[in-house]
C-alpha cells in the first residue's frame, strides 16, 4: 500500500541524483520512467535541443478532461562553495527535517506527486492525475516549453495545475513574470597607464551595473501600484548576479560578460523595461565607440518568464483552497512554470510542502510536518479524483 514512507523512499533516489541544471538529468528520468512502467502508467519524454535533457510527463487514469496536473522541475542549483555538513547528495533526517539538496525545491513536491499515482489508481480515479515534471526551471524555466505545449495538445485537458514550488501548502495566485538578458561587452585593450587609448570592458559594464541601481532606487522610491502591492518587494527589481572579465590589472579589460534580469510587477510591461535596457546599452556602447570603433555591447534574452495572474474563479484556486483550507492572498516575487502553463490556457495555482527561504541554502531542508502536510493534500486530491 501507497504511503508516506514510498514518497520517502521516493525522495532519496531524487535526491541521489545530482540534476544541476548544467548536466543532464537523464539518469533521474530513467529511473522515474521505470517507477512510472512498474505501475503500468506510460511516460512521454520531450527533449532539450541537444537530447542531454528530458522534461517528462505522464497521465494515470482513464483518458478523460478534467484531470489535475502536478507540475515540479528535476533541476537543483549547484553545491560548490556551500558549507553544507551533511551530504548533499543523500536524505538525512535530523531534528524533524530532511536535508539534501532539492529536498525543498523542489524534490520533495515531486516525490510526492509520483507517489500519488499508485494511489489513484488503487483508488479508480475518475479523472486522471497527471504528473509534469521539467528541465532547466532553475535557469530561467524556458526548458518546461515544449512539454506545456505538448500537454495541451496530447494529453486529456486538465481542469487545473498545481505547481508545487514550496510555499508552505499555502495557496499563491499570483508572481512576478522575469525578463533576463546576456550581455557581453567587447572593449579594446591598452596598457592601464594609456587607457584613454583603449576601452575598458569591465568598466563599461559598471554603467550598465550603475543604470540598474538607480533603477532599483527609483523604482522602490514610487508608491506601488494596486497590482503590485501584494508583492514584496513591491516594485520591479533590476538584478545583476554575475559577472566575469578582464585579463590583468595594468591591461584594460577587452572582454566582459553578465547577465541581468528584470522581475516585473503586475501592471507594467516588461517590453517596456526590455526597451529601457536597449536603450541604455546604445547609449554606453556610443561613448565606447567614440575611442575606439571596434568596441561593442551585444545581448540576446535568456529568459522570458510570463507572470501568474490571479484568475476570476480559478478552478485551480478553488481546489488547492478546499484541500488546504487556506483563504489568504498570497503572492511571491520569484517566477516559476506557472506562467506558462496559464499562457497555454490552464487553470494554475502554485501550491507546494516547504519554505523557499530555505531553497538554494546550504543543508538545504524540508520540514517533516511539511512533508507529511504534502502527503495529506496527494490524498485528498486523490479522493477528489475519485468522486
């Protein structure tokens, strides 16, 4: 019999794989496959371009609309550099908690979801449970595309998706859609005594660094729209989390790379804010220019994340709250794969066990009771289908 302890032996062997988003999860996938076959439930691969990854999905349950789709990512940030006393790479129990890496964001979710679909079958669902499980969520959720895509068009139409990022079973409406851009600046080198004569690549893109403070400033500094006010923060933020360049410290830098990215509040266009950062590029790229011809800034979009809107009447909203009980209004900053899932026209609600405060920390950890109150809601979803 399907129970808590399966989905917890199910979150060891997640866990046991090291899915960085950089490599592949294929052996998480295999094993999920074979678990899914074990219980005569079919799965469907989608592949990333270069078939290193694969999103997977599944329906179990009789080939009608008005299912629900689980939705969770197999993807996990990198540990390096992190302090972590435990391995990350294995469940430990300590102290009522789970710890490895993804245990909260968002393994946990998934174990539980797979463990679910013995569960409905042993109860004969009426409508069928629906797992989608995604590649690259953790940089920048495009990877989920084409398997939303191939849901819509495939699978028996859910009545809703729950997108079980950790959010302590409470149930969120709404997030910040993200905008990410690429950015390599291309300066020309000089001895550092000269550099009048040459263009510094580092120091070019200090601006580009400079421009998104002031952005920061200005935004927190406007009272919040009535959209954005449930948000904290409640402005869009202009964020720039890594950048590398430069060959000495006497040499002008001739290359310099970054990424920047734009968490966009409801009520203001991202496209707009996609216009500003041209526009401010142009105008540094002028002055580069200007010394030296040859100097460039070139960016193309890594991410394109639309925002969760809250629906009228959400048939999502509606059973993630007769499951849970909770009637607050909850929205996050962070964005997720619920999005796209609204976009393609599904009734979407994330809803999931865990603290995100704890996601991406070292000895990364889920709460047992947190665990056992995702377990609850598989259950009761269960007993939903099953009616």
């Amino acid at each position: 019999m399907t129970d808590i302890a399966e989905a917890r032996r199910i979150l060891e062997a997640l866990v046991a794989f090291p899915t960085v988003s950089r490599d592949s999860n294929l052996a998480l996938v295999d094993w999920a496959e074979d678990y899914l076959a074990g219980h005569g439930v079919a799965a469907h691969r989608v592949w990333n371009s270069g078939r290193s990854k694969a999103n997977l999905w599944c329906s179990a349950g009789p080939a009608v609309a008005g299912g629900v789709v689980l939705s969770g990512h197999s993807d996990v940030v990198p540990v390096e550099g992190q302090g972590w006393a435990t391995d990350p790479w294995r469940v430990t129990e300590r102290g009522g908690r789970l710890y490895g890496r993804g245990t909260c964001d968002m393994k946990g979710f998934v174990a539980l979801a797979l463990a679910a679909v013995p569960l409905a079958l042993k109860a004969g669902v009426r409508r069928p449970l629906q797992i989608a499980l995604s590649i690259d969520e953790e940089i920048g959720c495009m990877g989920c595309l084409p398997m939303v895509a191939e849901i819509a068009a495939k699978a028996p139409r859910a009545a809703a998706v729950i997108v079980g990022e950790p959010s302590r079973m409470e149930v969120v409406t709404g997030h910040k859609g993200g905008l990410g851009f690429d950015t390599a600046v291309r300066g020309f080198p000089v001895h550092s005594s000269m550099m009048h004569r040459g263009v510094n690549a580092v120091m070019e893109a200090a601006k580009l660094i400079d421009w998104a403070n002031a952005q920061n400033d200005a935004n927190r500094s406007k009272p919040p729209g009535p959209l954005a006010a449930a948000f904290d923060p409640p402005w869009t933020t202009v964020h720039v989390g890594q950048i590398s360049g430069g060959t000495a410290h006497n040499i002008t830098a001739e290359h310099c790379i970054m990424g920047l990215d734009f968490r966009v509040v409801p009520g203001e266009n991202p496209e707009d804010w996609a216009r500003a950062w041209q526009a401010k590029v142009a105008e540094v790229e002028a002055g580069m220019r200007a010394v030296r011809p040859e100097a460039a800034i070139t960016f193309t979009r890594s991410f394109d994340v639309p925002p969760l809107v809250p629906e009228a009447d959400g048939r999502a909203e509606a059973l993630a709250r007769a499951i849970t009980g909770d009637n607050g209004t909850h929205v996050v900053s962070y964005g997720t794969e619920a999005g796209f899932f609204q976009r393609a026209g599904f009734s979407t609600v994330i809803c999931g066990p865990g603290d995100i405060a704890q996601a991406h920390q070292a000895d990364e950890y889920i709460e047992m009771t947190q665990f056992e109150a995702g377990w609850h809601f598989m259950q009761t979803l269960v007993a939903e289908l099953a009616r």
